[in-house]
C-alpha cells in the first residue's frame, strides 16, 4: 500500500502495481487541486471528503 498526504491529510491509497491496481482518492479534493470545479461537490451537499475508487 501506498499512501499520500497533502496537508498532513491521507489523500490517496494505492493498492498492487501494474494491471492489478487499486486507487482510493478523495474525488473533492483531486477536482479542487486540477481546477475551480468544485460546484460539483457543492452540488452533492456535500462539506466533507468524497472517496473514489478505482
């Protein structure tokens, strides 16, 4: 497992390599990172971290 922080806060983990992998991130604060776009969190109600997998 690999895990990286931002801010002192786990922001994504990272399972297996290659073809077999398996990524958890926090989809909000990968979108507030890469752009202005955070509406579409705003839009879920949403004040916390939303977790992606994939």
């Amino acid at each position: 497992m690999v895990k990286h922080l931002k801010h002192g806060k786990a922001q994504t983990f990272r399972f297996g390599e290659g073809q077999l992998l398996l990524r958890l991130y926090d989809k909000c604060a990968e979108i507030a990172e890469k752009s202005a776009k955070t509406r579409n969190c705003d839009l879920r109600g949403t004040d916390h971290d939303m977790w992606r997998i994939e």
